[in-house]
C-alpha cells in the first residue's frame, strides 16, 4: 500500500513497482468505474458535507477492494493499492469527523501487510500544485474546510493537516518511510508463489 499527501511520490513508485511484479493488482482510492461518475458529480457540484465525503469515499473504495482485491487476496496474490484506509482516516479527521467514526467504517478492510509512505516537503508539495492548480478540485484543496483562504493558501492548511496526521499514523503502524523499493520487493518476494 502506499500512502501520503498529494503530489509526494507514491503512484510514481506504485507504478514502477507494479512493473516489477507484472502478476500484481493495482487498484487505486475513488476508482471504481460503477460509482466514481457519481461521487466526481458530487464534488463538481460540492453537495458533500464531511461526513457525506468520508462515507462515499470509504464506499468507493470497498466497492473496488471487495470486487477487484479481496479475490487476488484470497487466491494468495499481491495488491498494490494507491491508497488505502489510513486515506480517509487523514482526510476525514481533517475534516472534523471523529475518529471513532472513521474508525468504524475501515473496520471492513483487512490490516495490509506492508505500508509504505511518502512524505515530501510543503513547499515541494506546493511547488508541484502550483505548476498544476487546475487538476485539484474543491475537496481536493481543502477549500470545503477552509472557504475563505483562496485554493494555494487551503491547498497548504490541507496539506499540514494531512502530513500532521499521517505522522500520527505512520508512527503507531510502523509505516516505512525509506528505501521503500527494496522493502516491498523483499516483503513481495516472500508473498509471490515460486515459478
């Protein structure tokens, strides 16, 4: 699993990763094809209050994990997933809605086996938000949380908010936070079946 903010790294390396391991799945946060239409309609028309957001995001991907991952899962394959639980944990908490809550409804997703995550600078973060502001969208900056900052300035507050609580995360579940090629490969090798 990868995990971190925005623009840090993580679908490049989970991409290259999967090229290592052509028999792996990739699946991705918000990306299943039957409910996504409806989830980006309503974020286009900013109709989600946070705990909306938390529960059709959690949604979404449950719908991807239990249709697309938990069989490779169960057929003792790899999942690569840009993304996983400790997503909506960030982001919701970030929003005002209570752990607890968050809590309770990735209580459905398995423990992954390895976590790896990314950190980057805020003003690296920014930088690259700057060069692209276009493909962030009113949640996606944390404008529904801050709606008087202008996008960069609540782009910035989401973007602390997140990496204070990944933070949190990645210390209390041993996430690895370097060299995080070699330890997937290493974790991986162990799970593939031998040719």
């Amino acid at each position: 699993m990868g995990e971190g903010t925005s623009r840090s790294g993580k679908t490049t390396f989970l991409r290259s990763l999967a090229a290592e391991l052509p028999d792996s799945l990739s699946i991705e946060w918000n990306s299943h094809p039957d409910f996504r239409p409806a989830v980006d309609r309503l974020k286009r028309d900013r109709a989600l209050d946070p705990v909306t957001h938390s529960l059709v995001s959690v949604t979404d991907y449950a719908l991807t994990f239990r249709q697309r991952a938990l069989p490779v899962l169960r057929a003792g394959g790899v999942v690569l997933s840009d993304r996983y639980l400790f997503t909506s944990w960030v982001r919701d908490t970030a929003r005002g809605v209570p752990a607890s809550s968050v809590a309770d409804l990735c209580t459905q997703f398995p423990r992954p086996d390895l976590v790896c995550y990314f950190e980057a600078p805020a003003e690296l973060t920014l930088a690259r938000f700057r060069e692209r502001p276009e493909i962030y969208g009113h949640y996606a900056t944390g404008s529904d949380i801050w709606p008087d900052l202008n996008p960069e300035d609540a782009f910035r507050r989401y973007f602390e908010a997140q990496a204070a609580g990944y933070g949190k995360l990645a210390e209390a579940n041993d996430f690895v936070t370097e060299d995080h090629r070699a330890h997937a490969l290493a974790r991986m090798s162990g799970m593939l079946p031998s040719a």
